[in-house]
C-alpha cells in the first residue's frame, strides 16, 4: 500500500466534506495528530478504523486503500490487490510486534541470568535456579525475535546458553574461589565439603578459619575416608 497516496486522497476527501482534521478526529475517536499523521503518510490508520473513516469520507474501503475512486473495470482487480495488500501489511506489523516484544524478554531474561550470578550467593540454590528461569525466558525472546527459526534450533540456543551458564561458574570456581552454582548436593566432613556437579567435583579445603581453597577434580564416587583426607594430601 502506497502510504503517501493513501494521506493525499484522505486529505483531498476531508477538505470536499468540508471537514477540518479537528472535526474528522472528533467523528472517529482519535487525535488531531493521528490524522495529520494520515494525511502525511507517516502512518496508516488503524485497520478497525478504515470503514468509520471510509463513512465520514463518503468513500468506500477499496477506494480508501487504493487512495483514490476506483472505476468499475479497476475495482474488482484493486480489490484483490488490496486485501493481499492489507494481509501482508498486518503481517509485518504482527513480526515488527512480536521483535520488540520479544527483543524485551531477551534483555529480561539476560539481566536475570547476570543478576542470578552477581547477586546470589554461589552456595544458594536460588543462584542456579535464577539462571536456569533467566536461560529460558531469554529463548523465549529469541524465539519471538526469529519466529521462522526451525525448533530445533530455539533448543540449541536453550542449550548454548546453558552450556555458557555452566562455563561461567566453571571459571568462578577456578580463577575466583567460589563454590560451583550447580552442585547436585554437597558432603561435609570435618572442614572438607565436597561439591558434586554434573561434570565435575569441587572441595572446599580450609586452613583455618578465613583461609580456605577450591580444587576441581573429576567427578567420581568417594568414600568419607578419602573426602576427609583430600585436603590433607593436597594441601
């Protein structure tokens, strides 16, 4: 649909009825401005106004989006062009919708997989159970972002953001000293704790009361004579 021509032909019609934007607005419900905004092809009105508006005009829907009086041999062909055009209008307008909405979720859900990190304690379980929530309402603005996308491919990103989340508590542990986000449970025997994640095992090992280490091993079963003993043999 040509937005330009459309504005001129209800600008021409408004003016042969006599009307000033101010009385067209009034008639129709909306602002002096949204009219302005018709008429200068800026935006196009909204699609449940096009018969009020096509009735305040004295013209009919057809002749409104083609933006002038159809003859009789062009109006059935105009017609057809237009409800196509009209569908395809209020499927871009659709996509261009969900994008932004979906743009919205995405940072949503990326601030809460970086707050479930930075503002929770890594020994919490609410650290692991935010980032998890954060991970999915982030695919489910991705997922709105681009609608065309196969499933399997909103899965994987699921899943690459996952793999990231369990990379960054990977490096906490190791660079930071802090205990993994995603331990299944935890064993404590004297001042050893043993962190079990799903692919790797961590130990606490405390000196003394404010010097303590973390050790990354690989994820075995232990007996409660090795666990009590780690951190002796590996001090």
């Amino acid at each position: 649909m040509n937005q330009e021509k459309i504005g001129k032909f209800i600008a021409l019609r408004r003016k042969e009825m006599n009307l000033t934007q101010a009385d067209l607005a009034e008639r129709l419900g909306v602002t002096d401005r949204s009219i302005s905004n018709w008429e200068n092809g800026k935006c196009m009105p909204d699609y449940s106004l096009l018969i009020p508006l096509s009735k305040e005009l004295d013209v009919s829907v057809n002749d409104l989006i083609s933006g002038e009086i159809l003859d009789k041999n062009n109006y059935e062909k105009k017609c057809d062009e237009n409800i196509i055009n009209v569908i395809g209008e209020q499927e871009r307008r659709l996509n261009k919708r969900n994008m932004i909405i979906g743009f919205v979720i995405f940072v949503i859900g990326f601030l809460i997989m970086l707050s479930a990190i930075m503002i929770f304690p890594s020994e919490s379980s609410w650290s692991s159970i935010y980032s998890i929530f954060g991970a999915i309402v982030t695919t489910i603005g991705f997922t709105l972002i681009f609608r065309k996308l196969n499933f399997r491919y909103r899965i994987a990103f699921l899943f690459i953001l996952i793999a990231f989340l369990f990379l960054i508590d990977f490096v906490n542990v190791k660079l930071n000293s802090k205990a993994p986000m995603f331990s299944m449970y935890t064993t404590t025997i004297d001042d050893t704790i043993l962190y079990d994640t799903p692919f790797y095992d961590v130990y606490r090992c405390r000196k003394n009361s404010k010097d303590e280490y973390y050790v990354i091993v690989s994820n075995h079963e232990y007996d409660e004579k090795y666990i009590m003993n780690f951190c002796k043999t590996n001090h």
